[in-house]
C-alpha cells in the first residue's frame, strides 16, 4: 500500500526542474506569530531585521510590497490587555484601530533609520471586489513603488464585517500578489513550510520542498492554525497558493525567523516549500483572475469526473450536463467553487445561473433543457463561462 508521504510527494515536481527567474516584484507576507513573541508582545527587534533584509532586495533593484499582520496583537500589547484574540467583535475592532497605529510606526521607525518610507494601505474584500477600487489600489501600489516607498497592506479590522473580510492576511497577500503582478510571493510564518503530517503531532513527518500539483494527501495533510494570535494556518496557506498558481505566481512558505531568509528565497535557495506551477498552464488574464477569485463564495457546483477531467485538460465552460448538484444558495453573477461529488476544488468562477437554476438544470444536455418550457431559457447558457472561471 503507498504511504501518505509518497502520494504527498505525487504532487511535487522533480528536483532537478528548472527554477522560475530571479524575481523583480516580490509581495512578503508576514504573520502575527512571526512578528510577536512568545508573551504575544509586537517584536520590534524582528521588524527591524526584516526592514534590514528588504533594504537589501531593493538595492538589488527589486520592488517589494508588506502584507503585514499583528495590529490586533499590538493593539492589546498597547491597551494592556491579554494577548489571546478577542472574540467580542467590537474589542476586536478597537484592538485593531489602536494596533494600525503602533505597527505602522514600528514599521515606519525601522526603515526610517535606513532612509526609506512606508505608506499604510488598509483593505477589505469590498475592495478588491468593486473593480474600480481594485483598479485604485492597483494604482497607488503602483505609485508608491515607483516613488521608492514600500507599501505596509493589512486587513481593515477596524471596520470589516463577516461580509467584507478576507479571515486571514495569507488570502489577501495572494490578492495583493495578483493586484500587482508579483512575480513572487514569500509568507513568513512559524513553521518551515508543509510537512507530510502535523510536525507537532508526527515525528516523522516530511517536509514537501516543492509542490507542483494538489492531491487529496497534500490537502490533508494541512493542520489548524498554530498560534492563538493568529487567524490563519496551513490550510490558508494552501488556499492562498491555489489561486497563486491559477495566476502562475510562485509562492514560497517557510520559517520566518530563519536567517536572510528572504535573500535565500529570491535565490533560488531550497527553502521551505515553493509552490510553483508543474503543468504548463498559461496564466489567466487579470480580469478572469479578479472575477473569479476576487468575490466572496457564495455557494458550491458539484460535478462529475468526466466535467472535472474536461475543465481541466480542455479549459471549457461548465455545461449543466456536468453539474450534479448544489450546495448553498446564490444569485445569478455571484462567485462559486466548482468541486467533484468527493469534495476535491476544481476551480471557482462567476455563475450564471442563479442555485435553483442550476439545481433544476443538473445533468441535463441542451435538447432536454431546449424541451423544458421552464429551463429553455437556459438551453444554450453554461453554467460558469470559462472566461469567468479559475480552474486550480
């Protein structure tokens, strides 16, 4: 019988494959239990390493941009409070507005001893998801990096609701990464990168150096998050390098406090695991990637094999024929995930059938939808257009 850390490296490519170029615009996230320390207090120490590592990539003339986490954390440090995140939503939000303040001045007094300048951009999803003000942010990122500054991104916790929140820093840098064409992701975190198993629970877990492709293994072998400070964890991670990789951007989790880490990273050294497409796919245009992962998930199309196989290999559109059934309930132009009857993520994109549509139409070709006086409407419309989907 194979064992999981064999199917686990299925989805690695070989070691010997070429690396992707020295990268020019680099978009490094940082994690609230990487930028703590062990009493949940902001490090202020850290920062100053990472603002001494990052000065080096821009004197070697690349462009780097900050999703930063901790505002929470610095926020309680700052009101003399616990350091466990809050669960009362309003604690939470003022945590938050004073932390923005404490973390951006740490950030700004770190680089300023070396001559440069930070700007804070604060985001919710409802950015991202109105086009216009995806194309603003994309503009100041734009401007600043031409200006030399270096742009600190954080979730607005201060006023984002369930709707509008991203959840966790790791689904906005990839955001971010896509926002600004990165040609590299880097997320800093407290653990050197995907392991086979839970390291903390399985001594003999592995490692992945490379990931090229997600299997069932990879998937399961992501924990929960590792630190009361922090919204995230593996599974984030994984969610996070599925859509980089739909946009064909390399991204790169390892160990945050691991020496001139970023340096090695934009070498090409091996650390961590890089997550870097095995399968050459072109990339998705920038407006198929922000309309199909740029909204919120409304809802889940399940398919078939056969519809599973021909999304992938023939990047068509989802046709009702495919779908099986429905999960959730949403809107005509709402976002979706499309996943097989076992629950594996195949792709997310735009529905154009509303779920009851969709339900109503499941397995049904074009000649039955056609004979249908209350689905003939439907007979020649997919169900997601492939230009309005991501497959992963």
């Amino acid at each position: 019988m194979r064992d999981k850390g064999a199917a686990a490296r299925s989805g690695m490519r070989d070691k010997g494959a070429a690396e992707d170029a020295e990268p020019r615009r680099i978009v490094v996230k940082v994690g609230s239990s990487t930028l703590t320390d062990a009493d949940g207090k902001l490090d202020t120490a850290y920062i100053e390493g990472l603002a001494g590592q990052v000065q080096e990539l821009r004197a070697q003339g690349r462009e780097v941009v900050i999703v930063t986490s901790a505002a929470i954390a610095a926020g309680l440090e700052a009101l003399g409070m616990p350091a466990q995140r809050p669960e009362h939503i309003p604690v939470l939000q003022a945590a938050a507005a004073v932390g923005q303040l404490e973390l951006s001045q740490a950030y700004a007094r770190a680089f300023g001893t070396k001559g440069t300048k930070v700007a804070q951009i604060l985001l919710t999803r409802f950015e991202i998801e109105n086009r216009t003000t995806y194309l603003h942010a994309r503009d100041t990122v734009e401007k600043l990096l031409e200006l030399g500054i270096v742009p600190l991104i954080n979730e607005n916790d201060t006023v984002a609701v369930e709707e509008i929140r991203f959840g966790d820093n790791d689904t906005l840098a990839a955001q971010v990464a896509i926002l600004v064409k990165a040609d590299l992701a880097v997320i800093l975190s407290d653990i050197e990168g995907l392991y086979t198993a839970d390291p903390r629970l399985d001594e003999d877990a592995e490692l992945l150096q490379t990931v090229g492709s997600f299997t069932k293994e990879i998937l399961d072998s992501a924990g929960e998050a590792g630190s009361s400070r922090g919204s995230g964890g593996m599974v984030t991670k994984l969610e996070a390098a599925r859509m980089l990789m739909a946009a064909a951007i390399p991204l790169v989790v390892c160990e945050g406090h691991a020496p001139g880490v970023l340096a090695d990273v934009v070498r090409g050294k091996r650390v961590g695991t890089r997550f870097s497409q095995s399968d050459g796919r072109r990339q998705a245009s920038a407006r198929r990637l922000w309309l199909a992962l740029s909204g919120s998930v409304k809802g889940i199309v399940l398919i078939d094999e056969g519809a599973a196989c021909a999304l992938r290999r023939r990047g068509g559109s989802l046709l009702p024929v495919g779908v099986q059934r429905v999960e959730g309930t949403f809107s005509a132009g709402q976002a979706v995930e499309i996943r097989t009857l076992d629950g594996f993520l195949v792709g997310r994109g735009i529905s154009d059938y509303s779920s009851e549509e969709a339900e109503l139409a499941a397995a049904r070709n074009s000649s039955e939808l056609a004979d249908d006086a209350h689905l003939a409407h439907l007979a020649n419309t997919a169900v997601i257009h492939r230009d309005q989907m991501v497959v992963f």
